[in-house]
C-alpha cells in the first residue's frame, strides 16, 4: 500500500522533469548534422573563446564531434537537472511525511520502520532508474535518427550513467538529511548547496591550475564530462564506487530513521 501510494503521489514530478529534459534534447539533436557541417567555423570560435572559459568548462577540439556538441550544449543543463530533480523527489518521499504528521500514522501500523524506510527508497531508486533509461534510450534514438555522422553510443549511453551517479549521490545525501532534520526548506537548501558548491568547485578547479586539487573532493571530477569527450572514455569504475558510496549514506540514513524520534 505505502510504495503503491508513493509511485502514484510522484509520478507528476517524475513525468514533468523527465518530459522537460527529453523535450530539450529533442530541441537540440536535429541541428548537430548542421553543426558538423560547420566544424571548421565551430573550431575557430572554440580556439577565439578565453583559456580560462575553456579551462572552466573544460573544452576542447575534441568536443567537435556529435557527442562533444550534445556534451556541451546538453549534457551541462543535464546534470544539474538530475542533480535537482534527485534532490526534491527524495524531499517529496521522505520529508512531506513529517511535515504533514502521517508518519505518526505509518508507525503505529503493524509495520516496522525499516519496511516504511526500504518500500520508500525503492519508490526513490525506481524513479531514479527510469529516469535515466528513458534518457539513454530517447538520446540514442534520437541520434539514430537525426545525426548521419558518426558517432560513439558507448559515450553517449555513458552519459545517462553520469546522470543516475549524480541522482544517487545526491539523493542520498538528501535522504540523509531528511530523516535527521525532517524540514523539506532546510534539506532542500542544505542538499543544493552541497550539489551546487560541487558543481561550481570543479569548474574552478578545472580553470585555475592552483586549485586543481579542489576537484579531488568533488564528485564531478570523477565523472568529467570534459574527460570523457577528450580521451573518448566512459568512467564506468569511478561511477559504481560514487553509486556504491551513495547506497553506504543510504544505509546510515536507515539506521538513523530506525531509531530517529519525530520531531514535533
């Protein structure tokens, strides 16, 4: 009853995020054929463009090839749309219980509270699941039918990798946060900034060579976007350690929930 309830209560977030990023791929797809026609005119803007912008965003040549240009024009919106979404549907399972008082109701049904906690994250890892498939699946489909010059599917379906490592990664830390705060503004504002600081830390990493070493503590340097383009590989060992790593918080954020009181 209670994951029955959770798939049917988040489908519209699910839907309306995913529909929003498969929209703006489709958006983009039809013109790479055009673009690749152009590639000499894009390589000299790349080459115009100041070091320190390439360096941040870490661009290169390399990224004038079909998967480099969706890289760039996409795949950046794309993460920090995984990053967020992951963030307010782990709120949306796990905190509007508390603040809504039913999680009172949920704990004196004849139900422990590490079923109530594992049905909820399964809702979560589910979501998270299709979320990234459907992108894989539409990105390749979409290439097959727009894109006529060649490309790597490896690298692209790597991409929808990234995207479930950052939605579990992140997730998890919210789902953390969640049980130990039970306050949706407080998680959602500690969770971003958390995802942002990241974020923003491994592009300044990326741009000043002095601060290289910021990116060591950052998830994001572990599955550069910029690196897979440049050196045409997907990272698959450092994104299963980073998923592994999120499912360890999932573990402690049970534990906690377990024994946490409801704060009233």
């Amino acid at each position: 009853m209670l994951f029955k309830k959770e798939l049917k209560f988040n489908i519209k977030n699910f839907l309306i995020w995913t529909l929003v990023l498969l929209f703006f791929s489709a958006m983009i797809a039809p013109f790479i054929d055009g673009i690749m026609e152009d590639a000499d005119s894009l390589k000299e803007f790349i080459n115009s463009l100041p070091k320190f912008m390439l360096k941040m965003f870490n661009i290169s040549e390399n990224f004038i090839t079909p998967e480099g240009f969706f890289s760039a024009k996409v795949m950046f919106m794309a993460e920090i749309f995984a990053g967020i979404f992951a963030i307010i549907l782990a709120v949306n399972i796990f905190v509007s219980e508390y603040e809504s008082k039913t999680i009172e109701y949920l704990l004196v049904k004849p139900i422990t509270r590490k079923k109530i906690f594992y049905k909820k994250l399964l809702v979560l890892i589910i979501y998270y699941s299709i979320f990234s498939l459907v992108f894989c699946v539409s990105v390749l489909w979409l290439f097959s039918i727009y894109v006529h010059y060649e490309y790597n599917p490896y690298i692209l379906a790597g991409f929808s990798l990234y995207l479930y490592v950052i939605e579990i990664f992140f997730g998890s830390i919210t789902v953390l946060l969640s049980v130990i705060f039970q306050k949706s503004f407080l998680t959602i504002s500690i969770s971003s900034g958390i995802f942002l600081l990241m974020f923003i830390t491994d592009m300044l990493g990326n741009a000043v060579e002095k601060l290289s070493w910021l990116r060591s503590i950052t998830i994001f340097k572990y599955i550069s976007l910029g690196d897979t383009i440049q050196y045409n590989k997907v990272y698959v060992s450092n994104s299963i350690l980073s998923i592994l790593i999120g499912f360890g918080i999932l573990l402690i954020a049970g534990k906690i929930f377990e024994k946490e009181d409801i704060l009233i």
